[in-house]
C-alpha cells in the first residue's frame, strides 16, 4: 500500500513528477501541451502533404521520361534515380512521424500533468506506435506508384497528422496509472463509428443488435458503469483510445479523454482483459496486415525483451504494484 501511496502523491501538485508545479500552474501548462500538440500535428500533415505531393510529381515526371528514352542505359540510371528518391522520400516520412509522435506523447503526459520525460519503456511503446504508422505510409507510396489513390492526396496526407493525436492520447493515459484514476470515452457534435458510440455508451440499442452476436468482446456498452467511465488501468488494458487504429473510424475519430471521478456503485460487470476489437473492423491487404501486426501485438518487458501481448512494460510494473496489495477490480 505505501507504494500505491507513493505513486498516487507523484502526481500531485507539487510533486516530482509535476516538476513541483502548483494546480493553477500545472492547468496553464497543460493547455499549453495541448496548444503544442496541435501545432505539431498541423506541422506533420504539412510535411507529409509536400512530401508525397513531392513524390507524386518527381514519379510522374521520372516515368515519363523512362517511356521517352529507348537506351538501355539511360533507363537504368533513371530506373536507380527512381529507386533513390523513393528511398528518401520514406526516410524523409518516417523521421516526420517519428519526431512528431514523440512530442506528441510527451505534450499527452503534460496535458495529464506528468511532466517527466519519456522513461525507456515509453519510448519503445512509442516505438511501436510510429512503427505501425511507417506501414501506412509505405502503403502510401505504393499507391502513388500505381496510380491507386482514391481520395485526393491531400486529403490522405491529413490522416497522417490526425493519427499522430493518438500518441498524445496514450501520453495522457499512461501520465497517471495510478489505481483511482478513471477516464471518459467523450463524443462530440459529429458522426460517430460504432466503435466509438460503443465505448462511449451511447451506440443505439438497434444498433448494438446488429453486432451481438459478433461482438469479439466481453465489454457491455459503455464500459463496466454503463456510462463511457474506464479506469485508466481498464482503458491501457484494452488498449484504445482515440484515434487508435483499431477503431472504425480510425485517424478521423473525434473522440477525447476527459478525466472523471469513479463511477458510484459497484461496475456492472467484469473487467475486460483483452485488447478492445473493432465491431466492424477494416479490412487491410495481407501484405500490410502482416507488418503491422509485428509491432501493435507486442509488448516490452523490463528485461528489454520483446514478447506477445499489448501492455508495455511501464502499464505491466504499475499494474503489478498497484495490485499485488489490494483487490483486483472487477
């Protein structure tokens, strides 16, 4: 107990996680996070926007002139210029992702008034995030080559942005794990994914039929309250949150986090202790599915090994600890 004790003063005001910061101040300094992150996210859709719209042009006009010409030489040394510039351009992306995904996570703990720095086991969950995202932006380049795309390239490159938002959103959940704090899935004035009505608690009772029988999880609607309310342990465990890939919905999700109060009364049911399931899940091409699932189904342990599952190895040490004194909820 006196370590969940500790844990919980940690991220009080004043305390050593807040950099000794006061309510008042810790408040200004997490819209300020917030103000961050949107910048950074509004920085990432402009560097992927030009990139690709880079590409796209350098590619048109590249096989063009390999049409144009009939010397086997020359066709080589475009061939190889083609090669060079699709391998700068993915590096060129990837360091735009990685760089904004670490802000991003670290704008998210500020935003839940930690203000740490990014411990080694964050950073290879974020790793991992950033990982899954250079596949879709590899896709994305293959769709450019063969002419694929069907929304409008700068419409597509705002996805890349968007999805940077669940880094920060995985920045505020793990910034406080300690056993009393709990979370709420909040919608907004637009159209929702059943996902997301789901989480929240507010998916149509008709709705919901639809998917009853096919439903991959145990999860009642709107959580264990009934009310969109998830501790932050249950939510890491689950492993969603906004803007999460696995959601319908995905990049275009309009769903935040607000911090809450425990629910009063006893949950309606038990906790979920296996990764949330989209109800209507997107289909990916195999190609890119087996990629993606080599990093988003692993999780890192103290040791530093790599090993299945979903939790990384800071949400398994707190889960440890907060629990090995006290009862599991349920």
């Amino acid at each position: 107990m006196a370590v969940v004790l500790t844990l919980r003063k940690a991220i009080s005001p004043g305390a050593p996680a807040t950099g000794g910061r006061n309510s008042v101040e810790l408040g200004t300094e997490a819209e300020r996070a917030r103000r961050h992150a949107r910048w950074t996210r509004a920085d990432l859709i402009d560097q992927m926007t030009g990139l690709m719209r880079g590409y796209e042009l350098s590619w048109l006009y590249g096989r063009a002139q390999l049409e144009a010409t009939a010397q086997p030489a020359a066709q080589r040394e475009i061939r190889a210029q083609l090669k060079r510039l699709r391998q700068e351009t993915e590096r060129a992306a990837q360091a735009a992702i990685r760089q904004a995904y670490q802000a991003q996570f670290g704008y998210g703990k500020r935003a839940g008034w930690n203000w740490r720095d990014l411990d080694e086991a964050e950073d290879k969950f974020v790793r991992r995030l950033r990982q899954e995202e250079y596949v879709f932006a590899t896709r994305f380049l293959d769709d450019i080559e063969r002419g694929r795309l069907v929304m409008p390239l700068e419409e597509r490159a705002k996805l890349y942005g968007q999805a940077g938002d669940e880094a920060f959103w995985w920045g505020f959940l793990y910034a406080d794990q300690s056993a009393d704090q709990y979370v709420r899935w909040v919608t907004s004035e637009a159209e929702h994914c059943p996902d997301c009505l789901y989480l929240s608690g507010e998916l149509p009772p008709k709705e919901m039929e639809k998917y009853a029988n096919a439903n991959p999880n145990s999860l009642p609607l709107g959580g264990r309250w009934g009310t969109g309310v998830y501790s932050a342990q249950e939510l890491a465990t689950l492993a969603i949150v906004p803007q999460s890939g696995e959601l319908l919905c995905t990049t275009n999700c309009q769903c935040h986090l607000e911090r809450v109060t425990r629910p009063p009364g006893k949950p309606g049911a038990r906790l979920q202790r296996k990764p949330f399931r989209s109800l209507a899940p997107k289909p990916v091409q195999p190609k890119y599915e087996e990629k993606r699932s080599r990093v988003r189904t692993k999780r890192v342990k103290r040791d530093g090994t790599i090993q299945k599952g979903v939790l990384s190895v800071l949400e398994q040490d707190l889960l440890r600890v907060l629990h090995g004194g006290e009862r599991r909820e349920r």
